[in-house]
C-alpha cells in the first residue's frame, strides 16, 4: 500500500507489493525493490537502489551526497541489498568517482543514528550498532559486527566474521575471524562464538587460532609470521584469507594487546 500522503517522484521505479507510509519522499531515479517497505519520514534520494524485502526505519535518509568537496555532482548510487533493515535516522551517503557507488550488502542490519558515507563497501549479514561512525571508503566483510558508537577513518578495512568492540575507535584494519576491543583497539582472540553459530567445525576454529597464535603471540614480526603459516599450515580458504587481507592492508593491523594475554579468555 502506497500513501497518497507519500511523495513520490514520477521517474522513480516502484516494485510490487511495496508499502509507503505517509510523508515518506522518494525522489526521482530511485528504485525500490518488490516487497520493501519504506515507513514515515524516509527520505530515499536520487541514486538509491533498495532491494527485495528491505524495510528502511522513520528518519533515514538514503542517497544523500557525499560529505565530500571533491564531488562534482557526477552520477553515483547507493545500493542496499535484499531483506536489509535500516533502522531510525540512518545516513548512506552514495559514492564517488572512486568506487561509483556506496554499497550494502544482503541480509544487513544498520542500527539507529548510524552514518554509512561515500563508497563504503559492506557484505552480507553485516550487523552495524547504534550510533556507529563510517567514514569514507571503508570495506567490511560478510558477517562482521561493529558494536555501537564505534567509529572507522576513511579506508579501514573490517575483515569478515569479525566482532569490533562498543565505543572502539578502529584506526587500523581488523583481520578476518577475530574479536577486537580496548583502546587502542587490539587483538582479543578468535571470534569463536561467531563461527560455531555459523557452522564452522572446532577444526577449522583451532587452525584458525593457531595461524593467529603465530601472528600475535610467538615474537614474530608480520613478515615472519606470514611466511611460517604459507609455508607450515595445510592450504584452506581461511588460511588464504587471512594472509590475503593482510598482504593487501595499507594501514597496517591492529596488534595485540600485550605480552601477556591470553588467546581466549
């Protein structure tokens, strides 16, 4: 059901069985996807593709431009993909001439007063908390969770599966599979919880730690320790993806804490 309190723009795409409450706006060169629902007070912008089955809070605004003086206006999208809820006064900015686009993937759930800027790139079944900051060009993968009032700079790479600590200020790249928290944000073990809930076998969870055992707790530098796991573990998509996400970091990977701590509490 469709509003006639709603404003609606004639050259926006409106698929089937998509609800619009009153004084929701949605502008022109928008498509929302069949079976969304967009409640009062949205604002979906020009360059905003919703998905199947997204439901997008009161106060969000989606398709903003970026926060950004380089923009000159050129053509960009957001993309938010299917069954992805964006809870009240969400901000997702569209991107740039450096990715085109600001992308969020399937399956998302992006939290109250949470602000997702200009070419951020998030995967699947991403969980971002109340009030979480993302600033430009972030990168997060599949699964990752980002506890609320969190805060990433521009290019901080979130690896998959991961669990970031409330309040962390996450100025280095998190690798894959692993929880983060204190200030300065640092290594606090293997997601575990995480990966069992998701169907990993106590198997893959051990080697897993032991690679991060090898990067954060035996002395060796990052160069050491990537070249022992290549050349020492057996070959397996985790292993390839740890050692991929750091190989391709700019920033650099949070460290661990301190000499005394302990793999899993």
């Amino acid at each position: 059901m469709i509003s006639p309190l709603a404003h609606i723009d004639p050259a926006a795409k409106i698929g089937k069985n998509v609800r619009i409450d009153p004084f929701a706006v949605i502008h022109a060169e928008v498509v929302i996807g069949e079976g969304s629902h967009i409640m009062s007070n949205a604002v979906i912008m020009e360059g905003a593709h919703i998905g199947l089955a997204c439901t997008i809070f009161p106060g969000a605004v989606i398709g903003g431009i970026p926060q950004d003086l380089k923009f000159m206006g050129e053509k960009t999208t957001v993309e938010i993909g299917d069954n992805t809820t964006i809870r009240e006064c969400v901000t997702v900015n569209r991107g740039t001439q450096d990715k085109w686009k600001t992308a969020v993937g399937k399956n998302c759930l992006i939290m109250a007063y949470a602000h997702i800027a200009h070419d951020c790139i998030l995967g699947d079944n991403v969980i971002i908390a109340n009030s979480v900051q993302l600033a430009g060009h972030v990168e997060i993968g599949d699964y990752a969770i980002i506890g609320g009032m969190a805060a990433a700079p521009q290019f901080t790479r979130i690896g998959a599966h991961t669990y970031i600590g409330g309040q962390s200020s996450i100025v280095k790249d998190v690798p894959p599979f692993i929880k983060a928290a204190r200030s300065p944000l640092s290594y606090a073990g293997v997601n575990s919880v995480g990966l069992q809930r998701r169907g990993y076998t106590s198997d893959t969870i051990n080697e897993i730690l032991d690679i991060y055992r090898h990067i954060y707790n035996k002395g060796l530098n990052i160069t050491q320790a990537l070249e022992y796991i290549s050349e020492n573990f057996k070959d397996t998509p985790e292993k390839k993806a740890i050692l991929q996400f750091i190989q391709d970091s700019k920033k650099g990977i949070i460290k661990v804490h301190s000499k005394d701590f302990k793999d899993e509490d």
